[in-house]
C-alpha cells in the first residue's frame, strides 16, 4: 500500500528479548527504575519508539 507505514513488530518470546524483558521488570520491581521511566525503558529495551500523544 503506498503512504502507509508498516509497524514491525518485537518478538517478545525470543530468548535474548525474554532475558532483556527480566532485567526490566527486575529492576521494577527493587524499585530501581522511576515509575515514569518504566515505559520508557521498555521501548528503549526492545527498539521501539515512543508513543506521541
């Protein structure tokens, strides 16, 4: 289709993203990671831009 973008998607259950998902949600939870960053560094972890809005 010409002028509409394609979103590739993440595999998020191959192992090297499942191993970067852990240490995400492992710094979440000790607390080491701000609440307003978590989504941040979700989409930094898995290549993915921010969401405009």
């Amino acid at each position: 289709m010409f002028g509409k973008k394609t979103q590739q998607s993440s595999d998020l259950t191959s192992p090297e993203n499942v191993k970067k998902g852990q240490q995400v949600y492992d710094r979440i939870v000790s607390g080491k990671c701000k609440t307003k960053d978590v989504t941040a560094e979700l989409d930094a972890t898995y290549g993915r831009k921010p969401k405009r809005g």
